[in-house]
C-alpha cells in the first residue's frame, strides 16, 4: 500500500483473498508497469491464490520479520510459486525492518541483499542490466489566462452576491 498511495499503515491488515493494483515506476527507458498482486499470506485466506500466480512474470514474496510465522510460510509459497509459474524471478523480501521488536533476525534470513528488489525484477524482465529507474516526472504548473473584462465581470459578480440579502423563507406569504 505504501508504494501505490504513499500511505504508511501502522496498523497490520490481513490481506482476504487477493487485490491487484498497477504500480508504475519510471525508468530510463520510459514508465514500466507492474500488476502488484496481493494475495493472501494466511493459509485460511489463500484458497484462490494460484489463480493470481498463473500469469505472473516475476514475484516478490514478502514477509514480516516482526512475525516468524510468514517466515516459515516462504518455502510453501515458493514451492506453490514454482509448480504454477516455473522459472520467473523470484525476490524475496522482509518488510517491517525498522520496528526493533523483529522475530526474524537478520542471520537468519539467507540472501543477497539488493538495492531494490523492483529494480532487479525490472532488469530481468526486460533483460537489460544498466536499466534505471529514474526520477518521476513533477507535473507542469498550469498557468491559467482569464480574459480580463470576464475576470472583472466575476469580481463585480462576486461583491453582488457578497452584498445582496438572502431572503428569509417566510417571505413568500
């Protein structure tokens, strides 16, 4: 959620089901799109979630390091992930590395770290090693021209309604 609205959500939400939002990053190439599927970690929620695997380019499979129980989930999603979607790329990624009370430390976890697991998943899929993101375009100020008789029409419109009376309901009796 944090990536598609810039929202940080403190408080944990079990994702039930699954939701795809587009995820567009910029890259020296142009904008790139990714489909971000949500699934269901919770194996009671996850019924449907190969459905969402089927035609998936690449994954990134997260996890709670405040929460060994996601942890201990990774090797039954990958295996799930593999028998669906055979060989795509797969990240895998630890959210939450900030909060202090963590229930996966970090010499647990086995991996190489990257610099940004979207990235890699970008360079892979369009098979270009020196591929960038690059900075996302701010939007142009608009400048507005207003026709200056109409502009002093809407001020003079404007102190009318400012100065004028409404009138009180009764009035019509």
């Amino acid at each position: 959620k944090h990536h598609l609205t810039g929202e940080f959500e403190k408080k944990y939400v079990a994702t039930l089901g699954a939701e795809v939002h587009p995820l567009v990053f910029h890259i020296n190439r142009g904008p790139i799109k990714f489909n971000v599927g949500d699934t269901a970690g919770q194996e009671k929620f996850g019924g449907l979630r190969d459905g969402y695997y089927i035609q998936a380019q690449c994954v990134i499979i997260m996890f709670d390091v405040t929460s060994r129980v996601t942890y201990k989930n990774v090797p039954n999603w990958h295996r799930d992930l593999v028998r669906v979607c055979e060989n795509i790329p797969i990240v895998l990624c630890g959210n939450k590395v900030d909060i202090k009370d963590r229930k996966v430390k970090a010499k647990s976890i086995v991996t190489t770290t990257l610099k940004s697991p979207s990235l890699w998943l970008a360079r892979k899929l369009i098979g270009d090693p020196n591929l960038e993101f690059v900075a996302m375009p701010a939007l142009a100020s608009l400048e507005v021209v207003m026709d200056a008789a109409l502009a002093a029409q809407y001020e003079h419109n404007l102190e009318v309604a400012q100065t004028t009376a409404l009138a009180d309901e009764d009035d019509d009796l």
